[in-house]
C-alpha cells in the first residue's frame, strides 16, 4: 500500500445531494447552522438576538411586512382581519395607529388568511396597503364630479398631483353642442357669444384619427374638461388605503386621496383594468405606482401616485398612465411584479413575463413579452437580489428555487437556471416568503410555521459563480415558528411565534460581531442580557430574563458572563447551578452574575463532510481502497469544535475535541474562551467508504474552519 495525501483548500459550498464521486470537493453532505465565507472558511452562525416582544397572542396567520425609511427608521407592519399595527424595528415597541376614517377595507371573507389576501408598498411615508379580495369599482354618487372629497392637506405630500380648484364642479348639464374643430368654437363676436360653462365636444374628422374631446369656457378661455353624466371617482372604499407615518412618528390608517377623471369620456379616457376587477399586487417602479389585476400592470402618472387617468386625451404625454396587459396565447393571470435591475419582472403561476421599455416608461413605449415559462409557487413572492431574481417552484414534497438572469451579449437572452439541481430533496415543500440580501450575497427561503430557514450562499467572478452553498439554519427552540423576516443592513430581522407570543428578533450576517462588552460574540439563541438581583444574604443571584422559557428548552438554557468579573469574561456558568424560580427568572449560586450576564438557548452547528477522495484532474479515483489515517484541520480564531469520526458508520462516533488550550501559548488563560489559530491533527483508522465525519459545535463561542488534510495508505491492483 501507498502512504499518500489530500488536501481540501476550502470548504465554501455547502451541501449537496449529488453522489458523492460526483461532488465538488468543497462541497459537503450536510450542514445545519454555518456559514460559508470565502475568506474566512466555515464557521457557526450568528445568534438570533431578542429585540423585543411584539404581541402575546400568536400571529401566525398575519400579513407582515418591513418599512425601511432610513436607517433610523425601520419598522415591522402587522395586517390582520380587521386591523393593522405597527412596531419599530430596532426596539420592538409599538407605534400607535389611529383609524380616523371608519372603513372595513382590511376585513376579509370567513376562511381567508391575511398572510394571503394582502400585498403592501411602502413609498417615503406612505404604505400602501392593497385587499387582495376587494373588488374595485367606481363611486356612482360621484358621478359628474371632478373634485375629490376633502382631506387633510398632508394627503398632498409637495411633487403629487396638483389637484383641481376645490371649488370647482362641471356644472353643464347638457352639452351645447358639437364642433368638428376647435376654430368653430363661438367666439364674442358671434350673435350668441359664450357664457361661462358653456359645454362643447370637438369631433375631429375620422381621416386625421383624432380623437374627440370636450371643452368648458372658464373666464374668457376654453379649456379641456370631461364629458358630462360620467362616473369619475373611484370608490375609495374599494381603492387600496393607505398606512401615513405622521410627522409626530405615529401612524395613520384612511382612504388615499385618488385623482379623478377630468379629461374626456369612456371612449377616450377609459376606467383603468383594474376597475371591475382585484388589485393582487402592488409596488414602485420608475417613479411611479403599479398595480397588478388579471392580465394587466397598470402605472400611475409619472411622479403622481394618486392618478390613474390620462391628464388631457388631446395628446398621448409621455407622463401620463400606462395601462398594459401580458402578450400570451394562453390566460395568464399574473401575481406578483418585481422590480430589480433595472427592470420590472411579473409573474403568473406558470409563466414569467418581462417589462420591456427604452429609457422611459411611457404609454408609447412599453410592452410585456413572455421570457420563461416555469411553473412557479404563488405563496412566496419573488426576490431581486443584485442583477438575478429568485422564485420558488415544488416538486411532489419538496420546493426548488430558480435565478433568472438575463445573459449579456449580441443578443441578450433570458434563463431561469434551477439552483437546487444538486440537492433535489433538500428544501422543503410550501415555501411562503423569500428574504434575500443583496450586501451579503444570501438568500433565505421560509416555509411559515417551521423554526428552520433554508439559507443560499453565492458569489459572482465575473460571469462565472464561484460559491453555489445551500445549508439549513435551525433555531434553538423547537418551538419557534418563523413567520417572517427582512434583512437590513446585513442584519437578518425575523418576526417568530412562541406558545406565549410573537417576538422580533434578528441575526447578524456579517463576522466579526462582538455581544457588549465582551471580545467575542456570544452564540445563543434569543440572546439577551437579563437584570441581576443580589439576595439578601449574598448567596445567590436571581436573574429575570425578558422572555419566558419552555420547559421543553430549559436543558438548552446556558448563562454567560459578562465582563464584570475580571478572568472569567465569557465563561459559561455552569447550567448544573440553574435553578427555575418560575418560566422567567432564574437563580444561580453567588454574585458573578451581578456584573453583567447573558443568556439564550444553546444551538448546534454541523458539518458532515463529503466521501473523501484521491483524484486525478478533479476526477475522484473510486477503484482501490483508500484506508485514512489521519486528519488535519486548519482553523483561524477558534475557541472550541470537535471532530466526529464514525469509522463503520454505525452511529458509534469517537470524539477528538479542540479547545483552544494550547499548553506553551500565550494566549493560554483558563477559566475564559481562548481563540487560537493553527492546525489539529486527529486520528481516523477507517476505510473512506465507511466512515462519517462531521465537525461539530455546541458551545457558546466560534469557530473558523479553512481546510482540511488527511493522510491514507492507497492500494489498486490495477494499475492506472
């Protein structure tokens, strides 16, 4: 036999299910709660940290969306039947909202989930909140009037719409008549010269295509007006409302000031599609508001979110609404419209279509043409992520996750390429939200009511994709349903149940985070820092934390000190001290804790390597027998992991643990977590058919693996 040796120079991504000679060597069989960096290799996941209670009912069957105004300003938006609530993000506390328009927009037929029947938009102050289930339609008690009913000024925030003299009515009753031209207008040297409200409608001539209008006579001028006897004004009831953040920082929930007809008729300036139908979707794009009802997108004017009528019908302006509908030979009633890299994408439950504009969106300009035709999962809304947009489809129990991208060249050509091709049975079936960051290259797919997140890590060189890593993130509690999420500023925000409530919490994305005072960060799931009190005869310190525990997650409850007694900064108090005074406060032996202790649910990360292999040319050889002897592994700022080695694959593992103690280093302080940087070397004795081996962490403090090298004795009869 040959005495040989391999090396794995990274282990950057992550998990797949292909056979295992087919693998990437950098690619694993599993992996639960790591993070894959190209530069800092492997390493465990960031805490979810409390924020903050947000209700102490369960939401799990809530509309939730994100409001990121500024980066002080950020807030969680909770839509229920009938209601709607408001959080802010950094601090979990409640904003108040007042209702000062009686309305039922948000109430939902019986059997509907608000996760489902809502869709909202948030523009600057205003939220834009659209009732999946209520049909627009016009308001018949405004017909002939071309004035909105009154609010308060700030509904006109300054850039919108200028709307018409509020004093002013088209009184007309009848028309006086028809002209063929503007010049047959009477004029004041007529016999009958014109009065004020005097009402004409301007033919044109069938040749020239020119469309009819209608002129009023105001002052010594004509100016264009609507034909007389119309509706012009939506229902507001019906129409999506609006959530105002107010200038004192709370919330106003009313009808949106919408624009009404004011040029035209019927014929010449239409109701928009979406009038008689559902609005599903709604969204931003180019400066302007969209909407999204059965086959149509329609855009309000250019700057002016509040009008969906066409400003004057003697011209087509480039600025005035776009009202466009899919081109498809088969129905296609589209969900969602995703704006992203400088396009807009929209989506049908089997069919993907794309935007297509020149430098401006006008009504002259735009089209809708069919790119892809996948069939897709409707309950989880697509997401931009740089240049590429994600989406979900399901195959029997499992889902699948493809990125569209549109290919540069002579010729721009569309894909959508399926990502999880190599882990077909990873992602689980019912996916309802995908979170992505843009900052940090991730993508987070959800399936509502699991406490696992099933995470994509990438990285582009060029038009070549040097990382392609999928792993599961699961939280430490069981218990926990995750409902929804949002990344801002490379922080992962996530709204997650408990038998006693719902809470926000959020999870750093970046590395190199550090919990208070302390040099490293603590990993803890539900993180906080609970207030300490000294008993009396100071024997023992009771701690309250801001949060109930389970009993069911006590065992995994672990309380770290803080920086206040000095030698011992971030050593675990041991969790055999604990005692349980009730779900919420919990009392540990002397007054370590009194200067400063953090506590949350202890959480496991795991690598399971791949089939190890020697290779010619990146092809694994997989004749002879490969009998692995040792393993090293390379580290950088590292306090704690273990190598599980299973030689038979049994479920019988031995255990080889670094701790950082390094006996000669001056970095060796006991009673504390030391990180070191440097190689381990452990014993494996197995066949590489055989053996499981996996990298395990569950303590309180961080690892960074960078690569990994065994040496093996290799015997082929044959010779290659």
């Amino acid at each position: 036999m040959t005495l040989t040796t391999w090396a794995t120079p990274s282990l950057h991504n992550g998990v797949s299910q292909q056979p295992a000679p087919v693998r990437l060597p950098s690619q694993s069989e599993d992996a639960t709660n790591c993070v894959f960096d190209l530069a800092s290799g492997v390493r465990k996941r960031s805490p979810a940290r409390h924020v903050a209670r947000l209700s102490e009912t369960p939401l799990d069957s809530a509309h939730i969306h994100e409001i990121n105004r500024d980066v002080s300003e950020r807030y969680v938006v909770v839509v229920t039947d009938g209601t709607i609530r408001v959080f802010d993000s950094l601090t979990g506390a409640e904003r108040t909202v007042s209702f000062p328009v009686n309305s039922d927009y948000l109430s939902l037929p019986e059997g509907v989930e608000p996760a489902d029947a809502f869709a909202l938009v948030s523009v600057a102050d205003y939220t834009f909140v659209v009732n999946k289930t209520v049909t627009v339609s016009l308001d018949a008690a405004g017909a002939d009037a071309t004035v909105p009913p009154a609010f308060p000024d700030y509904y006109l925030p300054r850039g919108w719409h200028p709307y018409p003299d509020a004093n002013f009515t088209n009184t007309a009753g009848t028309l006086r008549g028809v002209k063929q031209t503007f010049t047959d207008l009477p004029t004041e040297d007529d016999d009958v010269p014109p009065v004020e409200g005097d009402l004409w409608k301007i033919a044109g001539y069938d040749q020239d295509s020119f469309g009819a209008y209608y002129v009023v006579r105001r002052g010594d001028v004509w100016e264009e007006t609507v034909a007389p006897g119309l509706v012009n004004r939506f229902d507001d009831a019906t129409m999506p409302h609006a959530l105002v953040r107010e200038a004192d920082g709370t919330f106003a929930f009313r009808p949106f000031k919408w624009n009404v007809r004011q040029m035209g008729d019927d014929e010449s300036n239409p109701a928009p599609t979406f009038v008689g139908n559902r609005i599903v979707d709604v969204f931003f794009y180019k400066n302007r508001l969209g909407f999204v009802s059965e086959e149509n997108v329609i855009f309000s004017g250019a700057g002016d979110f509040g009008n969906f009528w066409r400003t004057t019908v003697t011209d087509l302006l480039d600025s005035d609404l776009v009202d466009v509908a899919v081109s498809s030979n088969q129905v296609s009633l589209l969900q969602y419209a995703v704006p992203f890299n400088n396009n807009l994408m929209l989506f049908a439950d089997q069919t993907q279509f794309s935007l297509n504009v020149d430098q401006l969106l006008t009504p002259s300009s735009v089209s809708i043409d069919t790119v892809t035709a996948f069939e897709m999962n409707t309950a989880a809304r697509p997401v931009g992520i740089g240049n590429d947009i994600y989406f979900a489809t399901e195959t029997g129990r499992h889902s699948r996750i493809r990125e569209y991208f549109v290919q540069e060249g002579s010729e721009n050509s569309t894909d959508a390429a399926d990502i999880t091709a190599h882990i077909p049975r990873y992602i689980p079936k019912g996916l309802t939200k995908l979170i992505g960051s843009s900052n940090d290259d991730t993508l987070f797919a959800l399936s509502a009511g699991s406490p696992e997140l099933s995470v994509y890590q990438f990285h582009w060189e060029g038009d070549q994709k040097a990382q392609s890593a999928w792993s599961r993130w699961a939280h430490a509690s069981s218990a926990a349903r995750i409902l929804s999420g949002q990344v801002l500023d490379s922080e992962l925000y996530l709204v997650v149940s408990y038998s006693d409530g719902t809470y926000l919490e959020r999870i750093d994305l970046q590395d190199g985070r550090i919990t208070g005072g302390l040099d490293f960060e603590v990993l803890l799931d539900r993180l906080c820092e609970p207030t300490a009190e000294l008993s009396d005869d100071a024997q023992h310190t009771t701690l309250s934390l801001p949060y109930p525990v389970a009993e069911a997650d006590r065992p995994n409850f672990r309380l770290i000190l803080g920086t206040g007694l000095i030698g011992r900064q971030g050593a675990l108090l041991s969790p055999s001290t604990y005692e349980w005074v009730n779900a919420s406060t919990v009392r540990v032996p002397g007054s370590a804790a009194v200067g400063g202790v953090y506590g949350g649910l202890n959480y496991k990360a795991r690598l399971d390597l791949s089939e190890q292999f020697l290779r010619r040319r990146d092809t694994a050889i997989t004749t002879g027998r490969l009998q692995l002897r040792t393993m090293t592994v390379y580290f950088t700022d590292t306090s704690f992991f273990r190598l599980v080695v299973d030689p038979y694959g049994t479920g019988s593992p031995r255990h080889a643990e670094f701790t950082g103690k390094i006996i000669g280093s001056p970095s060796f302080v006991t009673g504390r977590p030391v990180f070191e940087s440097g190689d381990f070397t452990a014993t494996l004795a197995a066949h590489s058919k055989d053996v499981r081996i996996a990298f395990e962490n569950d303590t309180h403090v961080q690892f960074h693996l960078q690569s990994i090298e065994w040496e093996a004795l290799y015997h082929n009869r044959a010779r290659a």
